[in-house]
C-alpha cells in the first residue's frame, strides 16, 4: 500500500485518522497532544495567539509538530513526529489546545502507519525532515511572495518532482519486499509439504503397526482357542475368567504323590498369581469335601517359598489365623 498523493495549488493536503482536520502541509489535532518525553522536546514558548506558536515552529528547522494551550497561551515544540497516526500515543489536553504535525506529507503520515512493512527498511524521520522543511518553505513563500508567482511554482515543481522520486522509490522497495514474501512463501510451502509428506509415512506406519496388532490379536485369540481345545480334549476343566486349564484329584495323597499325579498329565500343582485366580481356586475348594494342594512349598529352604512351576512369588494372600505360615520344619507345602 502506498501513500496517496492530493495536490491544490501549491501545497500537499495531508489525510489522517477521525477527528483530524485537514490543511496545507499540516495534519492538526484538536485538544489533543502528545506525552512529554525526554530528548523529543524542544523549548517551551509564550504566546497570545496559536498563529505565533506556528510561525515559531515554521521557522525552527528541528521543530516537526508543537501544541498551543489556549489558557495558559503556552507553545511547545516537537522535534520529531511522536508515533505518527498512532492513537494510543496521544493524550487529551487537560484545557482547550490544538496540536499540529508541520510539512506532513501523505507518503510519510500513511506508510508509517498502514504499512507496517515499510518501518524496517524507511529512514522515516531523515525523509520526513528533509519534506518537512520543503512544507514549511513552501508555506512560508506563499504567505511573504504571493506576488512571486514563478518562484512559487517553481518551488511546487521541484517538490513534486522530488516526492515523484520518493513515490517511484517506495513502490521499489514495495516489490522488493513482495518479492522476498514471496520467497517466503514459496518456502513455508516447501516445509508444509515435507512435513505432510513426513506425516503421511508416520500415518503409514501406523496403520501397519495397527494392522500387526490386529494380526496378533487375532493370531493370540485362535492359540487361546486351540488351548481351549487341547484343555478339554485332555480331560480339563477351562475357565474364561483367569485362562486357567485345571483337573481336580479326587484323592487323598500327600503333596508329592498329588504332584506326581499332576506330572503324569504333563501338568504341575497350580500356582495363584492374582485375586481373581485366588478366587477361582477357592470356589472349587469349597465344593469339594476334603482340603487341596497347591504348589506353593518351602522344602528347598525353610521360610523360602516357591512355587512348584518355578513362576515368581508375588501374590500372598495367607490365612488371617495368627502366625500363618506356621508349620516350621514338620510342614513343608501349603493347601487350602
């Protein structure tokens, strides 16, 4: 976006925010300033009339912008443009005032602040002094030299040929910066794709590793199946619950006779590893009219328990009569 360029007679007219009037060369405020901050400043000035402050400020070749109370009939100037166009850097006047941009030309007023890509590569205040002093020139010629038609105009020449050059030299910078956008942008594309297309491999991937998984499922579900089978085909029992294939011996015989039993089934003395197992267990020892065995046994070492399938001993759940296990030296492996 570039400034927009308005030219009457002699002068540039100068278009700003709400609230803001217009006039040659100057962007005025009404009751409204800009916050005093060290360095930006410039000497304080008495007055009687706004017009005297403006003379003061045309004739001051720092001075940029300056603010006339009405009351106290105060002038201060400004030695640069305060955030031009920027709301929030202006505060309400606490009397009746008027504030002033001096020589704001279109092309600085409206770059500085719609176009947000120009602030890193315009000098904005180098370029706004030097047509700054060409505004008050020219204000300054009309006022004292209305008579001096040809200098006047020759003046109006020589500025508009020189904002021509600034507006041919923006509109360079201008595609300039769309062409490194669209390098940019060009590049995000670029990065957008790799990573889609890295994207696409993961979701690849993942759908495999999905489809082993279901594959292992299924393959884990037909070997529970075919242990279902073989269970019942040797004569055991199957419960869902626990997965536990179990005979029950209905005989009485001491521990290592019942394990021998188990061992001629290719079997062992079951193990319990869970509550849910436990429970299991119980269930049928309760049916039964005589105590079972399981595998648990400390005749290796006493008070090391094991279990007789060597598996690891993690689940305990002994007996809540006091000092269980009890059966020191004399007994040696557990039943229910």
């Amino acid at each position: 976006m570039r400034g927009v360029f308005l030219l009457f007679g002699a002068f540039l007219f100068c278009s700003s925010a709400s609230a803001v009037k217009v006039g040659p060369c100057f962007v005025k405020m009404e009751n409204r300033r800009f916050p005093f901050m060290e360095g930006t400043v410039g000497p304080l000035y008495t007055t009687e009339t706004a017009e005297e402050c403006e003379n003061i400020c045309i004739g001051m070749l720092k001075c940029m912008a300056y603010t006339y109370e009405f009351s106290s009939k105060k002038c201060f100037i400004y030695h640069f443009y305060p955030d031009i166009g920027n709301s929030e850097k202006e505060i309400d006047c606490k009397e009746p005032c008027v504030t002033y941009y001096i020589g704001l030309p279109t092309f600085c007023y409206n770059i500085s602040t719609d176009y947000i890509f120009y602030r890193a590569y315009l000098t904005r205040l180098d370029d706004c002094n030097t047509y700054s002093t060409l505004c008050k020139s020219i204000h300054v010629l009309e006022a004292e030299a209305n008579s001096s038609k040809d200098v006047v105009e020759k003046m109006k020449t020589e500025y508009e040929t020189k904002l021509n050059v600034q507006e041919e030299k923006f509109i360079e910078m201008e595609n300039a910066l769309q062409s490194k956008l669209n390098v940019q942008e060009k590049k995000f594309i670029e990065m957008e794709n790799a990573l889609q297309s890295k994207l696409n491999v993961q979701e690849k991937k993942f759908i495999e590793m999905e489809n082993s998984q279901n594959d292992f499922k299924s393959k884990l579900d037909e070997l529970k199946r075919n242990a279902v089978f073989k269970c019942y085909m040797d004569g055991f029992e199957y419960d869902k619950d626990t997965g536990i294939c179990y005979k029950i011996i209905e005989e009485r015989l001491t521990w290592d006779a019942a394990r021998e039993k188990c061992h001629g089934w290719n079997a062992e003395l079951i193990s319990i590893h869970s509550q849910q197992e436990n429970d299991l267990v119980h269930s049928i020892a309760k049916s039964l009219s005589f105590d079972i065995w399981i595998g648990l046994n400390d005749q290796a070492q006493e008070g090391s328990f094991v279990w007789a399938d060597k598996t690891t001993v993690g689940y305990k759940n002994w007996d809540s009569l006091p000092n269980q296990p009890n059966g020191g030296r004399d007994q040696n492996c557990v039943g229910l």
